[in-house]
C-alpha cells in the first residue's frame, strides 16, 4: 500500500510516498481503507519533533490522527464491525491515517451514517472532539451562557462556534475580518476583528472564554469572564498548568484540553450533522503525494475551518 512517510523530524519537505507493508490488525482491531484523512496543526508539530515523547517508535513514521473509509478486516474479537462497514476512525497521535489502509482499535472506530461524506467526517474527530470537550467538560458551558471563541474560523473555532450555537449560548466570535462572514454564517452572535479590537479589553463578561488556538492566557481574560467564570485553552503553557492548580480554590477557573476520542461523543456530532446543526468547513483538499503541501498550507495559521487528504 501506499503511505506518506517521514524518515526523520524536520519541514513539510520531509514527507515521501512509498510503498509500505499492509498493517496486520489484532483481534481487537479493525483495517480501514481510508478514503480521506485530517489533517491538524497537532500532525506539524509531530513532524517537527515538537511533541517527540508523544510519538514513540522508530522511523518511518506514518502521521494522521483521523480518517475516514470503509472497513476492509476485522480481528478475531471485534463484534461490532465487518467489512463493508463505512466507518471514521479518531487515530491518536500514534495516528496512521495518511496511508491508503490504517489499522486501529475497534473502539476507536464509530459507523458512518450513508447521508455524510468520507471529506466531512474525516474532518471531524480531533477539531469536533476538542471543541465539544472544551466547552462541556472544561467549560461546562450551558443554555443561554456568553462565549467568546477565539481562532473561532480555524478548525476547532468552526466547530465550537455551531457547537456552542446547538448547546444554546450566546456566541461572540474572534476572527480575523476576512473570515467574519464566515462564522456569521456558523451561527455566531457577535464576531470581534482581532487586529482591529483586544477581546481581552471588551466590556461584555463571559461564561467561557475558548481559546481554540492558544494565543491568549487566563490572566490576560481575567476581566472579561465572569465571578464564576471559565476559561479554557487548547495549548497551555506551564503557567497554565500551574493556574489550573490554583484555580481550584478560586471560582474563576483555568482550563486546558487535551482531547480524547471516545464513540459516545462521535456518534453525537455525526448526528448534529445528519441533523443537519453541524458541518465540516473543508477550506482545501490535498491528493497523498499533495501533504507536504498541505502541512505548509497548515502552518501559515491561514486555514479556515478544516484541511483533508483525500486519499481513496
């Protein structure tokens, strides 16, 4: 089969296609034939080695942390898949996904539902995940609440946006004024032009503070959250971490998350889409032999909601 390999950590450049050995699933495994691929800003990083410790084994390494496809084998033990079975699968940062077969565990596969294309649900674990888990978990964000979403046009912010919408709040979106047309369209309430206004400096308190792209920090939001305010990061810092443990004693709280795929939550977001509340910004699309291409396009911070490989 072929897969997009990395030989070392290093620039987007490091990618090559090759013919690799088709992955033998164990009996508590799944192989998919994979029809699209995410790609996250967590994958650059990987290649770079910024997040080496996280990604042990030797090289060649094959990136991805989510697709999408249709099951070819399933192991001894596996139940509740066969193939045929069009499925999307939340990889982790073992990931696998940029290859045309990828194996996982059954329990990081949910079905696919025949009205949403392999391009959408590929899109949707990582990004869909971490803004649900954010705001519900962290956030514990509620009917009627005030969120701010900052990055709110990237593809955690895209998804947050229409999540928080489906939970009930009231959304103020900080995007670049490019994109505010977009998340208007998404479902947010107010959107604020990072490069022309501070958020930090608005006069409206929030519920949540989301920051989908780790740019700000709790003390700098302070002012706007509320008494019992929230707020939560995607990338934390070690000051972060050191407020979170802080926080516990205060009723204002610092957050981070780290998401974690589970079906429960992915059968969730499926149906906000075959509800039609909940869709996948796709901003390119990129062949396998384009992700070099793609990571670039990746790093520049320009992307709007989401990019995928689309590979079958």
């Amino acid at each position: 089969m072929k897969a997009a390999i990395i030989n070392q950590y290093g620039s987007s450049h490091e990618f090559k296609i090759q013919e690799v050995p088709t992955p033998e699933v164990d009996s508590h495994e799944v192989l998919i034939r994979v029809y699209a691929a995410g790609i996250n800003p967590v994958d650059t990083k990987l290649r770079e080695g910024a997040m080496k410790l996280m990604l042990p084994g030797s090289f060649p390494k094959i990136l991805g942390a989510e697709c999408a496809g249709v099951i070819e084998e399933v192991g001894l033990m596996v139940t509740d898949f066969q193939p045929g079975d069009r499925v999307v699968a939340g990889l982790g940062v073992t990931g696998a996904g940029y290859a045309e077969l990828t194996a996982t565990k059954q329990k990081n596969v949910v079905k696919l539902p025949d009205a949403i294309d392999f391009t959408q649900a590929a899109a949707m674990p990582v990004a869909a995940g971490t803004a649900l888990q954010a705001m519900r978990d962290k956030g514990h964000l509620r009917p009627n609440d005030r969120v701010l979403i900052n990055g709110a046009s990237g593809g955690v912010g895209t998804f947050a946006v229409q999540i928080a919408r489906i939970i009930g709040a009231h959304v103020t979106a900080v995007c670049s004024a490019d994109n505010a047309e977009l998340v208007k369209q998404l479902g947010a309430h107010v959107v604020v032009d990072y490069k022309s206004t501070d958020f930090t400096k608005l006069p409206d308190k929030f519920e949540v503070v989301f920051d989908a792209v780790g740019k700000s920090s709790f003390d700098a939001c302070r002012e706007i959250l509320t008494d019992e305010g929230t707020y939560v990061t995607t990338t934390p810092s070690a000051k972060q971490l050191l407020e979170q443990v802080v926080t516990v004693f205060t009723k204002q709280k610092a957050e981070s998350i780290v998401f974690s795929f589970t079906q429960e939550d992915m059968n969730w977001l499926l149906k906000q889409v075959a509800d039609g509340r909940l869709v996948s910004v796709i901003d390119k699309t990129y062949s396998l032999d384009q992700v070099g291409q793609a990571h670039a396009y990746s790093e520049t911070g320009r992307v709007k909601g989401k990019l995928v490989l689309a590979i079958g």
